[in-house]
C-alpha cells in the first residue's frame, strides 16, 4: 500500500519535544518550498535567470532567484511568530523579525538557494535549514550544531522532496503535485557504512594539502578486494551531492584550499544541518580534524571545511588528512 503520511502527520507524531512549534516552521518552510519551486519552473519564462548586479555578503554575485527565494523564505517564517532571529546567506547581518513576540524562540538558518551557479543550465538546486533553540543568553545566532533541533532541505529535481531530520532519524518526503502535500517517500533513511562514489571538484585538486590529494590518489587507484577505485561524481550543488552520498553511500568532500584555509561552506547553514542529517542517518561529518557538530560559529557567516558521508569512508578520509595514512 502506498505511503499517506504527509510532512504535518509524520512531526505531529513523532516524539519531538518541540513538536507543535516545530509543525508550523516546517509547514511553512514547506509552504516557501512550494514557491520556490513553482518559481524554478518558469524561471526561463519570467525572466527570473541571471544576476541581479549585486554582491552578497560572501563577496558572491547574487542571483536573481536567490533574492527572490530569501524573501519568499524569510517572510514565512516571520509570518510564524516563532523565529526570534533569522541567518541567511542573503542577508549580510541577522534579521531580527519586527513580527516577534513572546513565542518568538528559534533562530533559523537558511540557504534560500544552495547551487545557485547551477540555476542558468537547469541543475539541481536546493534550500537548506536549520532550526535551533534562541538561547537564555550570548549571541543566539552563532550556536553549535549540537544545538539543533531540526535540519533539512528541499530538492528541486525530477521531484521536489524535502528531506528532515527532529532528532530522531531522517525522512524523505515528496510533494505530491496533486494534493499539494508533502507525502512521506523515505521512511528512517541510514546511509551505508561504506559506498564507493566520492563527491568533491577535482578542479581544485593542485590547491589541496598533501593529506587529501593522497586520498584522492588512493579513491582512484584500483584495488579490487577494497572496492576501488571509486566513481567520481560532482555536480555542485551541495544538495544534491549530499542526497546522493545519503541514500548510495561513499563520501563528499571540500577541503580547504592555499587561499581560503577555512574552507568553502559556511557552517550554519550548509555544514551543520548537513552534519546532522548525516549523524542521524548513522554516518559522519567532520573538518577533516573535528567534529562538524560541536564547531562553535565565529560569525554568522563562519566556514569551515566539509568531509561527510559513510562513517567508514570519513574516517579513512581523515586518516589520510591527519597523515596517519
């Protein structure tokens, strides 16, 4: 029998301590997931590809969909009454939401649109989340993401899905274009212990330390007993790189490089929500030297390098890193 259980049953069920506050952010974050999808579609045909000239606080040209998808986002979760405090890649300081109240007590981070670059060729994109708890006291917005209690995305692809995680494993759900819901279409997701597909732009490969040019070495060398060499596949777009490492296995990388040691991503909102899908779903995420989760952002727009999947396939990757391979 097919699967009925939509995104609102599937939270109101589940044993989340914040579960009714948590079924209006997510309804709404669905809700903005329905936009920016509908908006995706007819991009091409409204004139809503390309920049729009300006720079976001990353020093990154902004999309024209970027802009337009962290309005859409931002004023549903500000109509919400919930969020204290808004992170957005858009957004070059926190937004405090004039519409917030006394029930106003998470901080969401977001991506509006992960993968923008892909946008003019029709790629995958995706909007990445993460919900945390406003704190008694210090700056709420810059919390590890031990702190998270909910974290996520939505897919724009063949289907639109988002994908969740509450603290208690991780589900896929599928907007059903007839019903306008989110249906449960991947029920307590695990990753394998080990895949054979590793995810990261080898264009970069002279820009990498020792550590990790020796591990791609080793992913390519063939070996039959260990199952190598292993499949590259990237398509720049940290969601969809990530969802497939999630649901076939293997490992996504993107290390630091000479000029941004740092790393790429920006902790908040594309490296912690992703590291907890991945924990929830039984694999890894770290730097390559720490755990991703218990990274304490600097600023709201803080990097960091990424190395996430199979628990296996992370730890070879950091002994490789740490030189003990």
């Amino acid at each position: 029998m097919a699967e009925t259980t939509t995104l609102r049953e599937h939270i109101q069920g589940s044993a989340a301590p914040d579960a009714t506050d948590l079924v209006v952010l997510l309804t709404q974050l669905a809700v903005a997931g329905k936009l920016v999808a509908r908006e995706l579609a007819c991009a091409a045909l409204v004139g809503q590809l390309g920049p729009t000239g300006g720079v976001n606080v990353q020093g990154e040209a902004v999309k024209k969909l970027d802009a337009w998808a962290n309005d859409v986002v931002v004023r549903a979760l500000e109509e919400t009454g919930l969020v204290s405090a808004l992170v957005s890649e858009e957004l070059d300081e926190p937004l405090r939401p004039a519409t917030r109240g006394g029930r106003a007590r998470y901080v969401v981070c977001i991506d509006p649109v992960d993968g923008s670059s892909n946008l003019d060729v029709n790629g995958i994109v995706g909007t990445i989340f993460s919900i945390r708890r406003s704190a008694a006291a210090g700056d709420d917005t810059r919390q590890p993401g031990t702190a998270q209690v909910a974290a996520g995305y939505i897919m724009y692809g063949p289907a639109t899905l988002m994908v969740l995680t509450t603290g208690a494993g991780v589900d896929g759900f599928t907007l059903d274009p007839t019903s306008g819901e989110f249906v449960r279409s991947h029920h307590r997701i695990r990753i394998p212990t080990r895949g054979r597909i590793y995810s990261v732009n080898e264009g970069n490969f002279a820009k990498w330390e020792p550590g990790v040019q020796r591990y791609i070495r080793h992913l390519r060398t063939p070996d039959v007993p260990t199952g190598r060499p292993y499949t590259a596949r990237y398509v720049g777009s940290l969601v969809a790189d990530f969802h497939r490492t999630l649901l076939e296995g293997g490992i996504y990388l993107y290390p630091p490089e000479a000029s941004r040691a740092s790393g790429k991503l920006r902790l908040q909102y594309e490296a912690a929500p992703m590291a907890f899908l991945a924990e929830q779903a039984g694999g890894r995420a770290s730097t390559g030297h720490e755990r991703i989760m218990t990274i304490d952002p600097a600023t709201p727009h803080a990097r960091v390098p990424l190395v996430i999947g199979s628990p296996d396939d992370v730890a070879m990757a950091e002994d490789f890193i740490g030189g003990r391979q």
